[in-house]
C-alpha cells in the first residue's frame, strides 16, 4: 500500500502541487516581469522562450528518472550513451564541410528532425543490439557508450582545431543550452513529442516502479525486464535526442532535477518522482531566467549556471557516496 505521508508529515501530493505552484509563479513572472516596449510584441517572444523551458524541463526530468531506473544507478545521466558528443560532432561537421554560414542556412525543422532521428536510430541500434546478444546488458551499454562518447569528441576537436576562426566561433554559439534561441515553429512538435513519450512512460508507470526492484525481482512478479528495458530506453532516447537538438546540450541539468525529485518527492513511485523532476525543471530553469536576466542582465548565462550546479552536485554525491564506502 502507497504510504501517503512522509516523516515530515507532508504528503507527496502536497509536496508535488507546492513545487508545481512555485513552477507556474516562476513561468508567469517570466512573461511578465519587466515588460518594455508592445506587449504583444514582447509576449510572443517570452512564450516561446516559456514553451522551450516546458519542453527541456519535460525531456530531461523524465528522461533522467527512467534512464536512471532502468540503470539502478542514479550517478549516470543519459549523455552517457553519447547524445552530446554526437550532437557536437554533426555539428562540427557541418560546419567543416559547408562552412559557418550553413548553421544559419540549415537551421529549420528538417534539420531538427534529421539531427534527431540520427541520434535516436544510432542509440536504439546500438543498445538493441547489445541487448540482444549474449552476456550483453546495461554495464555493457553504458561502456560502450561512454567509448563512443570519447571518440566523437576526440574526432570533433580534432576538426575544430583546424576550422577557421569565425567558422569556430559560430560553431561555438551552437555548442552549448540556448533556450532563447529555441524557434516557434518547433515548439507544435516538441510538445507533440513530448506529450506522446509522456504518455506511454505514465502509462508503464507502475511497472518502472517494479523495474527498481531489479531483473530478478521484476521477473518474479510476472514483469518482462527486458522489454521493459528497451521501451524505456527508446522513450528517453527520443526525450533526450530532440531535447538536445532543440535547445543544445545539458549534461548535468536533468541528472540534477531528478537527484532533487528523489529527495523531495517522499515516495520511491514514478507517479510522484515523474511529475516532481518536470516541475523542478521548470522552476529552476525559470528562476535562473529571472535572476540572471532581471538581476544580473546576462539571460545568456542561464544554462551555464544550471549545469554548474548541477556538476557540483554530481561531484558531492560521487565524492559523498565514496566516502561512505
């Protein structure tokens, strides 16, 4: 039976409406706080910039708190299988091939749908195969990946060293998380993304829950760990690939958004952990925005702060969890 109430005495329930009520505070302050000029002119600008924080916050916090249950590791982060260093080297080498300009010339929603089927076709062909064959399993996935991972990068900064000067440093501008250049036009697909992944991960909610337990446990309660696997890891594929197109890198953002929901949520159940990780998202990539931009007047910097905490973080509870060993 679900316990309802923490030791604090404050049920998940609560704890997830107050983090979703301190979300949507954070998004409507971002629309508008600090209005100047037209408003009609300005709204439309900041929706789409609260649509790209709807969408990263949703594909990272989901994305991590399966990848992580699928895993049974919470140190790992879904980057690990090489999303970001393949990311960075199709654009490197388009950039190679067709100089600087094309980033600009090409960026369009092809472009968003190639970049992310080539990831998400790579990574499902890779961890099927692995999965399939003998003696194969997630350690092995995830050490695979972690060695493409390496090569992409060492091939990318190969090529970025011998790339002009300005070419590099367009490159440069698509290499890291940039919610405010996120394109209108792409928002109506990346909510249709997310709301389907959404929906087959609710849907396989209670049998996350039994995934926890392990192969062993979740094969003893009738649940088929493997196929289990695999759909999980296809939906965080597509969450984490269209994200990363989307809006750039971000490596330590959902690993610290679900570390948060693991913490505040008061339950171990996806249907309190899921919904806690979005809304954590949200509000800490919405209260970065208002604080940087309306405090400190560097908007720009938003992501580069999310994925320094969320590094530090990382850190502490690699270091914590050594240490306790």
């Amino acid at each position: 039976m679900l316990e309802l109430r923490s030791r604090a005495g404050l049920s998940p329930i609560a704890r997830l409406a107050t983090v979703w009520l301190l979300a949507l505070v954070a998004l409507v302050l971002v629309l508008v706080v600090d209005v100047r000029g037209p408003i009609e002119l300005a709204l439309p600008r900041r929706a789409t910039l609260v649509g790209g924080i709807l969408v990263a916050s949703f594909a990272h916090g989901i994305g991590t708190v399966v990848f992580h249950t699928v895993t049974s590791n919470r140190i790992l982060t879904p980057s690990i299988i090489g999303f970001d260093s393949m990311y960075t080297l199709m654009q490197t080498l388009t950039v190679f091939a067709f100089g600087g300009s094309a980033i600009a010339a090409t960026d369009g929603l092809p472009k968003l749908l190639v970049q992310t089927a080539l990831m998400v076709v790579a990574a499902t062909a890779l961890y099927t195969w692995l999965l399939d064959r003998s003696g194969g399993g997630v350690l092995t996935l995830l050490l695979v990946g972690v060695v493409l991972g390496l090569a992409f990068d060492s091939v990318s900064t190969f090529i970025q060293r011998i790339l002009s000067p300005t070419d590099y440093d367009l490159l440069s501008l698509e290499l890291f998380g940039r919610l405010s250049s996120v394109q209108p036009d792409h928002l109506p697909l990346a909510l249709a993304v997310c709301g389907a992944v959404g929906a087959v991960v609710w849907m396989r909610r209670a049998r996350l829950d039994v995934v926890l337990l392990g192969r062993d446990g979740a094969t003893a309660l009738g649940v088929d760990h493997r196929r289990e696997l695999i759909v999980a890891l296809i939906c965080v594929s597509i969450l984490i690939a269209f994200a990363t197109a989307l809006a750039g890198p971000m490596t330590f953002f959902g690993f610290l958004v679900a570390t948060l929901a693991y913490r505040l949520a008061g339950t171990h159940h996806h249907a309190f952990v899921l919904p806690m990780s979005v809304g954590l998202g949200v509000l800490a990539l919405a209260g970065a925005q208002l604080v940087m931009r309306h405090v400190f007047d560097a908007a720009g910097l938003v992501t580069v702060i999310i994925e320094v905490v969320g590094g530090i973080v990382f850190l502490a509870l690699l270091l914590g969890g050594r240490r306790q060993q």
